[in-house]
C-alpha cells in the first residue's frame, strides 16, 4: 500500500517567524483526499495557499486510487483510505482538519461515520456531489462512452455496475426505486435505505466541529451542483435544496443537528470549473483559510 505523501514547506527563517509572530507548530495538520481520475500531484497548489498563510503547516495528502484507480468500488476505497487516514490521526493528538475534493468528499464523509475516534475538527468537502450525481459530463463519457444520463441506470444499478465509483453515488430521480434497491454506498451513507448502523454512523459524523460546503453554478461537472451543497433533483429535475431534503428532515446522518449547532458553513463561487477549486486563490482565500487554524 502507498503511504501518504507529507509535503512540507521550506524552512521559515527564525528572524521571520519572530518578526510575524507565526508558531510554525500551531496548526493542525491538513489531510487532503483527492477526487476522480486525479491524485497528489494536483493539489501542489493547494499545497502552496496553505503554507502561504499557515507556514510550516503539515499537509499530507494521501497517495492511494489514483488517476484510473479511482474508479475502484467506493467502499474500496474507503477501506484503504480509512488505514492511511487512521495512522495520521494518530500521530495528531489536537486532531486534524480534513480538505476532499469531488469523488474524495464522498469517501472523507464515509471515513468519518465508520471512524468512532476520528479526531476532525473540521471537514471541507470541496465540490463534491455530497447528493449524489445525475448528469451528462465528459466525466460520464470517460466512464460510460456509449450512455447517457437517462440510460446509465441500467449498468449502474445492478451488481456490475456497482463495481464502479461513479456508480456508486449514481443517483437517478427518475428511477428511485431502482437506486434505493441496488445502490450500495450513497442509499446508506445518506441513510436513504436504513441500516443498523445508522445510528452508530451518525454520532461519528457528529464529531467534527465544522463542516465547510464550498460548490458552484459553472462547476461543470457535479450535476446537478447544488449537490455539493447537499441539494439535489426531485422527480421533475427541480432542484430541492438541503433543509428540504428527506435525508435532512429525518436527520438520518446528523445534517440536520450539525447545521442546528451552527457548524455548517456553505461557500458559493461563480465561474470556477470543476478541475479549478483546488487551485483558485480567491476560493482558498474565502472558503478554506479561516477554518484551517
């Protein structure tokens, strides 16, 4: 198995750090778990913003399904992750702050409601279809060339399909009973089909401090895009936003306490595509920054 890639900055010059005040040991480490068909090297950016305005903060960002491996089953994944993530905890005894990105959110919050001891102070899923996903995209066509939207369902909800990544938070309204039959991941990480662990999957995602929800119109590829801020399509592909959101309603996962607390935070940027979140300074500036001290 890969370890996990620790980046780590320049040494900051004594006289620099006396002058600004900055205790390089005051910040909580950053993990950062990447998204669909990308990896470490995509996050150098990201790398960079953090340790402009945080110096000598450790980012780590986790080397495992990379690039055409992200397509491996989610709970796959999951299960990988969940090691590397677990010895950086460790490690971490004033905890750690969790930064994922598209397909990487879905797998953060999954790691979050099977850890009982996680130790996240807050978790910022960027541009991630946090409700599921339900478009036609040059990610699909990668994926499925000779499907569309509205016949993806066929491959995607049988056992099959639910081999693939994207097919499991494939969430199609026009065929709900399909989804919530076959789905294997999202139907119980959103609590759609109950399950005996909800409970216990619950009171583990309600340990973290934060949650940062950063999305947007001209994303591109999280369709439909509010469902990075967990609204997605009804029947009639009308968007019902998050506080209408049976999953939000029952309360099925702790949305709905955590947002109570006040500790959900949603960030909304125009004119950013999907493959720029990780590296555009003003979204950085706005929505990351200030939750990662």
């Amino acid at each position: 198995m890969k370890t996990p890639q620790m980046i780590r900055d320049s040494p900051v010059p004594l006289l620099l750090l006396l002058l600004t005040g900055v205790c390089i040991n005051g910040y909580k480490p950053v993990i950062i778990v990447h998204g669909l068909f990308d990896g470490p090297k995509e996050f150098k950016t990201m790398f960079s913003y953090i340790n402009k305005v945080h110096p000598g903060t450790e980012v780590k960002v986790i080397d495992l399904y990379d690039n055409l491996s992200s397509l491996k089953p989610m709970w796959r994944q999951v299960e990988g992750f969940s090691k590397a993530f677990d010895d950086i905890v460790q490690k971490a005894p004033d905890g750690v702050h969790l930064l994922c990105f598209s397909q990487g959110g879905l797998i953060c919050r999954a790691l979050l409601s099977m850890a009982p001891d996680h130790k996240v102070h807050t978790f910022i899923s960027l541009s991630s279809p946090q409700a599921g996903q339900y478009g036609n995209t040059e990610y699909l066509k990668r994926v499925f060339p000779d499907y569309v939207k509205k016949t993806v369902f066929h491959i995607c909800y049988n056992r099959v399909g639910q081999k693939v990544s994207i097919c499991d938070y494939w969430n199609d309204p026009h065929h709900r009973s399909r989804y919530l039959q076959s789905n294997s991941f999202l139907a119980l990480l959103n609590g759609d089909r109950p399950h005996g662990k909800m409970k216990a999957w619950r009171e583990n995602f309600l340990r973290i401090k934060k949650l940062v929800l950063i999305g947007g119109p001209d994303d591109g590829v999280i369709t439909p895009w509010q469902s990075s801020h967990f609204g997605f399509y009804d029947s009639n592909e009308t968007i019902v936003e998050m506080r209408n959101q049976e999953f939000y309603r029952n309360d099925t996962f702790g949305l709905k306490m955590l947002n109570a607390r006040g500790d959900v935070s949603m960030c909304l940027h125009s004119g950013v595509k999907h493959v720029q979140w990780h590296s555009n300074y003003t979204v950085f500036r706005s929505c990351i920054e200030k939750w990662l001290t």
